[in-house]
C-alpha cells in the first residue's frame, strides 16, 4: 500500500477538488481524504460545536469521497464511552452508507477489541484500509513506553495496516519529534508488516516536526487535522493547499 499525505475533516466536496488541485499525479503518495464519523453522528445526536463543524452527516460522506487514483478515501470513526459494544455495527454502516469509493477506515480509538477488527475483515474482507489511531490515551492503557505500546501490537497485526501515532486527538497538539521517533523505532523493530505514520499539530507551518524523521522512516503516513481550521473552526482551504504542496516537497 502507498503511503499517504493526509488532511482530516473535510465536510465539502469541494474542499476534496481543491486539496486535488495541487496535489501531483503519478506521484508515489496518495492524498488521504478524511472524513469523520462518531457514535454520535450516526445517530443524529447533538455534538460538541467544535466537532460539529469538521464531521458531515452520515448520509453526505459518500459525495466527498471522489473517484480519483490519487486518494485514499477513509472515514474516522470514534465512538462514546460505554457504546464500545455498537462498534462492529457502526463500522459496517459506515461501510454500506460510504460508497463505492470508500476504501477503509482510521480508529479513532484507544484498543478497540481485537474481535471486532477479526469480525469486520471476516465481512468484508483485506481489501480495506484499517488504520488505527494511537493516541495519548492508548500509550497510557498500554504501559506509557515504546516497548509496551510496540508489544501491544502483535495481537492487532493481523488486523490492521497501519498505526499512526497522533497525541492531539485532532486537536493541534504538536508531538515530540524524538519521542515520536522512539515509538516508530521500537514498533518498527517487531517486523509486523503495518504502515507507520504520525499527526498533531502538522500543518503549513509544522512540518519541520516531520522532516528529521523522514530519512529514517521514508514511508511515513502524515496526516493534518486542527491547524488546517481558521477561526471559525471552518477549513482553511489556501492553508490546506499550502501544507500539501509543502508536504510533497519535502517527501520528494
């Protein structure tokens, strides 16, 4: 699978057309388009205004995720405390309401039962992307090194495609570059096969948090969320094209 330049929290399609507009053909990274999806959302229930703005109703989420070779269409999905158990049926919801250019989903949550992965690829099969978020909430759950986090990963290997290591939670957070490093190097060093890559606080401005770890892991995922908003929590669309132009850049 080809690793991804993202940007997370589109809620128009053209705001996917203008992500597209700088974005390189017949380069080796796709764009990753997403668009998030809750416990709530699906369910029509009041969120939280900050939230509201970045997540499209259920029944939109299909017309932002356009036909085109270049992107990587995945919907973030997180759930509630205490619905863990609708997971597995709000993820193949998703799934049938998404559309025929939906290609996988990123986790927004901190262990979800290995079951569930396990029932989901026995529905739908491999074909899909599952990336799965580790945020600072999973690193606690799993011992708080790398060491623990890293081993915590043998039983989701067979499940997933790829980690991306994300403290922000999609709220800007910038992640310690050499920590980050830490994480990458010792989950890196079991051998499972999955794809590594990293968000909190990227943006037009931040990618230098990226770049020293570029040379060592060349395949990295990146993926921009709350610094792509301006100050009314809308995407900031000039901003959005400036990242992914400097993110091509610099990833070659």
């Amino acid at each position: 699978m080809k690793p991804y330049i993202g940007v997370t929290g589109f809620t128009k399609k053209e705001e996917v057309s203008s992500a597209l507009s700088v974005f390189p053909k017949n380069y080796d990274r796709e764009l990753m388009v997403g668009v998030c999806a809750t416990w709530k959302s699906l369910r029509y229930l009041p969120i939280k205004p900050k939230w509201q703005k970045q997540t499209p109703s259920p029944l939109a989420i299909n017309e932002l995720f356009l036909e085109d070779s270049r992107v990587l269409n995945l919907v973030h999905y997180s759930t509630e405390e205490g619905q863990e158990r609708s997971i597995l049926n709000d993820m193949v919801k998703i799934h049938n309401l998404a559309g025929w250019h939906f290609h996988g989903f990123q986790l927004n949550i901190a262990w979800p039962e290995v079951r569930i992965l396990d029932e989901y690829r026995n529905a739908v099969g491999y074909k899909y992307r599952v990336v799965l978020q580790i945020g600072q909430k999973a690193v606690e759950m799993a011992g708080g090194t790398p060491e623990s986090v890293a081993d915590k990963f043998e039983q989701y290997a067979e499940f997933i495609d790829d980690v991306l290591l994300d403290p922000s939670g999609g709220q800007g957070k910038s992640f310690d570059t050499e920590r980050t490093r830490e994480f990458l190097t010792e989950i890196r060093k079991r051998k499972y096969g999955i794809g590594l890559g990293v968000a909190g606080g990227l943006g037009p401005d931040t990618l230098n948090l990226v770049e020293p770890l570029i040379a060592d892991f060349p395949n990295l995922n990146i993926d921009a969320q709350g610094k792509l908003r301006n100050s009314e929590n809308d995407l900031d669309v000039e901003a959005m094209k400036t990242y992914l132009v400097k993110a091509v850049k610099i990833f070659g």
